[in-house]
C-alpha cells in the first residue's frame, strides 16, 4: 500500500425485524435438532415482504452517510455488492444512490464475488480514494440469502446489509492501513443464472474453500506488515454459521475474546455480503481509539481479503449518529415457516 | 409483453417519491405535497422545492384487508397520515409486528420499500413508507 | 333555472353479468324516453360513466351508445367526474336546456364494476384519490374513509356503536325500493361485527359492488308537456379531496362551497328530504355537517336519534336507501339521485315515499370531496 490512505468516515447496517427460529425450519423438514445444533445460530433474520437487497442497503448507507458527516453529492462512488439482487440487469446501486441524493456525478455499479463483492468493493474503494479520484465513496453489502427448502443452508441463509463511507485518512474514524486479498477458481457454491437457489459442496465449503483462503489471505496480510494476532483487539471473520469464524481465527492464532465481538451469526444468521462487514459496523459501535482491527470476510468461487484497521480518536462522536447494530439485533419478532415462505416468495403464486 | 406499471409515470415522480420533495409557495409560506403547479391554498405559481422531514408524528391510521390487485403478499395493509411539521402525509406504514403499537402521537420514521411489482418481469417500485421510530437519521440531499 | 323532468328509468343495481353496458342503458333510457311519452326530437344524449375505459375497453360511451338506443346522429357527450359523474353530467345537461342549445335532452348514468373480481374493482376505485399521492401504493378505495373515521370518532368523542346506525337506517330504506341492491333489513349492532374492510370500517360501512342504469329526459319549459319534477339548480365546487392537505379534513370544503353556491343562487336552506353521498358511513356523517343540516361532530347522534329517518324531524336523508344499499354503480349514481329526487317530489316514488315531498337536494361527490355537485329538485 502506498503512503496515502484512506479510512472509514461512516458505517453502518441494517436488519429486519423478523426472526425465524431454527426450530421452525427444523419442524417443516423433519430434522433432528442435532442436525442443526452443530452451526451454532439461534435463529435467522428474514426480510419482509416488501424488502429486498436495494431497501435494507439503502438503510444500511443512510445510517453510514450520517455518521460519516457528509452530504450525499460529495460521495463519487457507489458499490452494491450482493448476490440476490432484484434485477439481474438493471444496478441496484443506482437505485440507492438515487434515494439518497448521491446522483448523478457518481460512479456506480453492482459487484458479484458471493459474499465478499462488497469488500472487493471497499478494497476498490480505498484504491480510489488514495491515489486521489474520489474524495468519498460507498459500499454497501446486502443480501436476501437464498436456500434450497429444505437444504440445511436454509438453517442459516439470512437478510441483513452493511455500508461504509470510505474517504481520505484525515477525518476517517478508522484507517485501513493495509489489505491483501487472496483468490483461485474454487466451486465450493455457487447459483446457476436463473436458478433461485443456490448449490455447495457441502464439506468442500469448509476447507479448501473457507479455511484455505481466509488463512492463506491473512498470512499474506501479515506478511506484509509485519503483524500478529497479539497486535489485534478484535478479529472478525465472514460468518458462514456460529463455529467456523471461532475455528478460523483460533487456527489463526486468535482468542476467543478477539473474536466474540464481531460475532452477528449466531443471532441473526449468515447475512452474506453483509456478514463480516456488520460484524465490522458492529465492533466500530464500540470499539475505542487505537484498537486495531483484523477484517477478513470471504467469497464463495472463491476468495478471501484481510484488512487490518485502525481505529482513531473520530469514532467515539460519531458512533451515536445512527441507530447502532445492537439495537437493530434487539429489534425483533419471531415468524413462522408460512410467514417466511410467503416474504421470501418460496411458495409459487400466480401474479 | 405487457406491462401493467408505467415507466416513465415513476420515474419523473422519483425525486417526489424518493425524498418526500414537496412544494413551498413563495406567496403564502405553505407547503403541499406531492408538488402541484400551483398552491392549492392560494393559488400562486410562484412555487420552490422543498424537502420534507423523514420523521413526524402518526394523526391517524387504518388497516386495510380489502387489498388491492397485485398486493395480497402485503396483507394487511396498514396505512397512516402522518404529520411531518412542513405538511402531512399519507403513506403505507411498515414493520407493523403488532398493530396495536398504532396510536395517534407515535414517532414515525420513513424508509425505502418495495410497492408495486409488475409480476414477475416487469418494474418494481420503490416508495417511502413510515414504521415507529428507531432513530434512523434523516439526511438531506 | 327552468330545466324539467319528463320521465326516468332505472334498472335494480345488480350485478348484472348477463347485461353490457349497452344493454343497461337501454333499459333504463328506453323507461325514461317511454314515459316521457317518446318524445321526437332528442337533442342531446349526454352519458354519464367513470369505468367504461378500465371495465369495458370502451371510449367515447356516448357516441356509441347515441346508434345503440336507435338515436344515430343525436349530440352526444360523455362525461366523467369519478363517483360524482352523474350529476356532473346532469350539469352539462342542464345547462344546454338552460343555454338554449338543446330543447330536450337524454340524460344517462351507466357504469359495470363486474367486469372483473373485486381485487381489480379495488384498484380502479383507488383512482378516486389523486394519482400522485395514492397509485404508487396499496392503500385501496378505503383507506381514506378509515382514517377519517377513525379521526371523527377521536376528535367528538364518537364511538363505532354509533356510526353503526346510519348503516342500519340505509338498509331500512332501501328494503322497499325495488330498484335497490341490497334490499334487506340489517341492525345496528351487526355493522361492527361484519367482515372488517380498513378498520374501523366493515363491509356494512361501504357501499355494495353493483352495476346499474339510471335515466331522465330533461325539456325546457316550453318543450316540456307533463313534467314530473323540476331542476331548479346545479352547482358545484372542486375542493382538496385530501385528507392531508385539509387543514380541517372533518368539512369537505367543496361540498361546503357548492352548497353555499346553490343557496345564494336560490335562496333556499329547506329541504323535505336529502339524497346525499354515503360511499362510507363517514361521508354522510361529513356531508351532513358540511352543509351544516347537522352541527360538527353531532351528525351521528343525530342519526341514531332518528333525525333523519322518514319519520323524524328531517330533512329525510336517503329515503332510497342511498349509496350505501341502493348501491352505487359509480357514475350513474348521481342519475339514479336525479331520479328518484324526481319521483319523490312527483309523488311517485316506489319505495320511501317522502310524505309531500316538495323540494329535495342531490349531493354527490368524487373521493373526498376533489369535485362536489349539488342539485335543488323541486316538485311542478
């Protein structure tokens, strides 16, 4: 990384309101709970029926671009990273943007890399911002996970989104002092273009998919620079279920008291693009200046990067200007199966 | 091909639509949404935009279960006036988990929602609706 | 304004599905023409229809449907103001008498709802409110009428039990006119247990989907032989029709206006009985104290205490048993007022017949009160 860099100026996220049990899941198709016991995850955040990757990102960004204390025109720059976008062709970043008065003399696109597209985006981001072609720009991860009914990802494919302000180093309220990514052409899942659901490997999702490039990015991360777990308050990892980010960082080198706070999974479920990235938002909630950060979210196909963050004397002020992740994992009601089947439209209707 | 929900119809309405962009008349100090080309209250044209609050109070509310076409994933459906200081409003509320939180004098918040969805090819449409305040803050183009 | 009524016709308001548009019309224009002793010389035939464009694919009604009723080369206009069409249509046709373009003119309301199931009938009615603020949601035709309630029972201190009168005196009415959809007696305590439409609404508090035809032969004095009735003035005023631009959306300010309008053109404030737009039991609470037959907030009372009913103190409100069970087949409705109007003050009325009926108002509106008509009918 060169000397110029660049720092989070907002963050924010965004989850539903509704909880479906795994119980629920569970008791539709006929599974044991030792089935599902082992992902660690209580229950999953779905989106209603009238949300979609396009409204909780816009949310997610309205919270960030507040915090961040900018107005919407200084933003030059808008990534959507998603896998269950609206339209196949037709960006919702654009949408976003619009709504929230960030057009029209903006870059914009939609960035696919299953769950890490919005970090790819954040690492184009920092890009961008250091050598000086944008001063401000957004990511934003956000996701409707979609299962097969009755597969067991179903247990934990979750809604939820992510968002970042991204800008000069002066003023940021955390500062990405260096990232790596790492990626090979690894089919551990993927969906088909058309196909509503997704298909995976299974346990080949675990390690030369998940473990092998989360490792291999965070080596490569600290190598670097230099660093070591020790040099780290907190570690968050992509959260696929409830154990996976507390092995991965364990391998690593990690405590569990590292890695407790970025935790989202266990009570919300895998939110996808928005699953490291809020543990992210989460920890900067609370996080104090000078605590320094290990990020590593990871993308089925597949791919990891790993970021290491650093936090500064602007984030206390601005951590009160948004509504904070804890408060939307307090804002909930549980659901049943039907309530689920019929917002995520897994029950064919003739329109 | 058909379509069932217009083009251009939303797109020229988005700014209204995205934002709450109503109309301020310069002659007489009120405000009315959506924006009309003249004041409804005293008739000048001599009219400026204005955007309204994303917040303000519930004044009253129903729940509709005679839905319309094409929104039965959506019922109820429960609607409010709200009151956003500048003007009122009358919008689909939303995140209602239990309707009798609905009570006149409630902090009310917008957010961006899904509509209408012409089936399953054609547009969907992106609206602000109100839910009860979580402090989501307001920022102004 | 010297415009007379010669004959009227309506048809029951049914759904009528073995019967089209023109079909309707017919029935109830060739009633109206027959009983007007088949005049020659129709000048004009003007239409009044909301729904034929969404319902039927049909433009240009009255052109049509002149060659149709055997009227080939007749004037005709077609003309649409939402539920309130029909006595906007009425204006028309009376001010061509009044202007002396026409001498006599056939004056009909027509509308089908049932083309099509009410989940689309839901939608077309929503297109009563403004497009801007409503057609990107799903609020349907009831919302508004709803909150409105809802605000009226808060603001008076107005309980559901009764609001639930209006309804019941409504079916009472309409139980004797033939021509009446739902002609059955119902109680008050049974409104608040119905099927709940948009709380605190229920489907005793709405109007009946119906389609129907309603039609009158309008002549100026000197073409005019037996007149039945006369129209002594239309007037009308547009309004907010929104409950949220209205700083007072508890007075419909075109209803107040247009009646303003008709009283200082004639001078009258009696009336022996009141065809008014009930589309909801909250319009009629509205419209009654908009034009200020009732004081604010107290329509309701009034109404449970008998006020209004054949036998109170009157005006007699809806003796036909009005929008509410008589039905209302949207753009006829303000013909269907025209006429029974007529044969009330001619003595005729087939059903609640309003003991020397001399002189009656016809109220109609579209939605909330964006275009309000007023008519005074007076007995010849």
């Amino acid at each position: 990384m060169g000397s110029v860099r660049a720092g989070v100026h907002g963050w924010g996220a965004y989850i539903p309101i509704y909880r479906l049990p795994m119980a629920e899941i569970a008791r539709i198709w006929g599974w044991h709970p030792e089935q599902y016991r082992g992902l660690a995850v209580d229950e999953k955040a779905i989106a209603g029926p009238d949300e979609d990757s396009v409204t909780m990102g816009y949310e997610a960004a309205r919270n960030a671009i507040a915090r961040a204390q900018v107005r919407p025109r200084e933003i030059e720059a808008v990534f959507f990273g998603t896998e269950s976008k609206p339209y196949a062709v037709k960006p919702s970043a654009t949408i976003v943007a619009e709504a929230l008065g960030i057009t029209p003399t903006t870059m914009a696109s939609d960035l696919e890399f299953a769950c890490r597209a919005a970090s790819e985006g954040m690492r184009a981001l920092t890009g961008m911002v250091s050598s000086g072609l944008i001063k401000y720009g957004l990511v934003i991860g956000s996701d409707t996970a979609q299962a097969n009914p009755g597969d067991v990802l179903e247990f934990t494919a979750a809604s939820g989104a992510a968002a970042f302000v991204i800008g000069p180093e002066k003023g940021a309220a955390a500062i990405i002092e260096d990232s790596a990514t790492f990626v090979t052409d690894t089919p551990d899942f993927w969906r088909r273009s058309g196909e509503p659901y997704p298909l995976h490997g299974e346990g080949f999702t675990g390690e030369p998919a998940y473990f092998y490039h989360i490792e291999s990015a965070v080596k490569a991360l600290f190598e670097r620079t230099g660093l070591r777990p020790s040099d780290f308050k907190y570690a968050i990892f992509h959260q696929p279920n409830g154990k996976f980010p507390v092995k991965v960082g364990q391998d690593l080198g990690f405590t569990l008291d590292q890695l407790k706070e970025g935790l989202v999974t266990p009570m919300i479920g895998n939110t996808y693009n928005a699953s490291a990235l809020m543990g992210f938002a989460k920890v900067l909630d609370k996080a104090k200046p000078g605590d320094r950060i290990l990020l590593a979210p990871f993308g089925s196909g597949a791919g990891s990067d790993a970021y290491s963050i650093l936090v500064t004397d602007a984030v206390e002020a601005k951590r009160l200007l948004a509504p904070t992740v804890e408060q939307y994992l307090a804002r909930k009601v549980k659901v049943d199966y039907g309530f689920y089947a019929k917002s995520r439209e897994i029950i064919y209707v003739i329109k | 091909m058909s379509m069932e929900l217009s083009i251009p119809r939303f797109w020229r309405f988005k700014h209204s639509i995205y934002r709450l962009q109503a109309a301020r008349c310069r002659s007489c100090g009120r405000v009315h949404y959506p924006p009309k080309n003249a004041c409804p209250y005293c008739g000048s044209r001599d009219l400026e935009p204005v955007e309204l609050p994303k917040r303000g109070k519930l004044v009253s509310h129903t729940t509709v279960y005679a839905v319309p076409d094409g929104s039965r994933q959506y019922s109820p459906i429960y609607v409010g006036l709200i009151d956003l200081g500048l003007t009122k409003v009358v919008t689909e509320l939303t995140d209602i988990a239990d309707p009798s939180q609905l009570r006149k004098g409630i902090e009310m918040e917008a957010v961006l929602r899904k509509a209408r969805v012409d089936r399953d090819a054609g547009l969907i449409y992106y609206v602000l609706k109100f839910r009860p305040a979580m402090g989501v803050p307001d920022v102004q183009a | 304004m010297q415009v007379f009524v010669e004959g009227v016709g309506m048809t029951k308001v049914e759904r009528h599905y073995e019967k089209g548009l023109s079909h309707l019309a017919a029935e109830a224009a060739f009633k109206a023409l027959d009983e007007a002793g088949r005049p020659g010389g129709v000048d004009y035939i003007v239409v009044a229809n909301a729904l034929a464009t969404l319902q039927d694919e049909q433009l240009d009604l009255g052109g049509y449907l002149a060659a149709s009723l055997g009227l080939r080369g007749v004037r005709a206009l077609t003309i649409e103001a939402g539920e309130a069409s029909g006595l906007a249509a009425a204006q028309v046709a009376a001010s061509l008498i009044e202007s002396g373009m026409a001498d006599k003119v056939l004056l009909v309301g027509v509308e089908k709802v049932t083309e099509f199931p009410s989940g689309k009938a839901y939608r077309h009615l929503q297109m009563v409110y403004d497009s801007e603020s409503r057609s990107y949601y799903n609020v349907g035709f009831a919302a508004d009428a709803a909150m409105l309630t809802r605000l009226y029972m808060e603001t008076y201190g107005v309980d559901r039990e009764l609001l639930s009168y209006w309804p019941a005196l409504m079916h009472n009415n309409a139980k004797e006119n033939p021509y009446a959809m739902l002609n059955f007696a119902i109680k008050p305590d049974r409104v608040s247990k119905a099927l709940a439409i948009a709380e605190p609404l229920t489907l005793l508090d709405t109007f009946p989907l119906g389609d129907g035809a309603a039609a009158v032969v309008l002549s100026s004095e000197d073409s005019s032989s037996k007149p039945m009735a006369r129209i002594t003035a239309i007037e009308s005023a547009t309004g907010l029709g929104s409950i949220e631009l209205s700083d007072d959306p508890l007075i419909i300010d075109s209803v107040a206006e247009a009646y303003k309008r008709l009283s200082s053109l004639t001078g009258v404030d009696r009336f022996d009985f009141i065809e008014l737009h009930d589309s909801f039991t909250i319009t009629a609470m509205l419209v009654l104290e908009s034009i200020g037959v009732a004081p604010k907030g107290k329509a309701a009372e009034m109404v449970a205490q008998g006020s209004f009913s054949p036998t109170g103190s009157g005006p007699v409100a809806n003796p036909s048993g009005g929008l509410k069970a008589r039905g209302h087949p949207i753009g006829a409705t303000g013909v269907y007022q025209l006429a029974e109007a007529s044969l009330q003050v001619a003595g005729k009325f087939p059903g609640v017949q309003v003991r020397g009926a001399k002189r009656g108002l016809v109220i109609s509106m579209n939605g909330l009160g964006s275009n309000s008509f007023v008519a005074l009918v007076e007995g010849v």
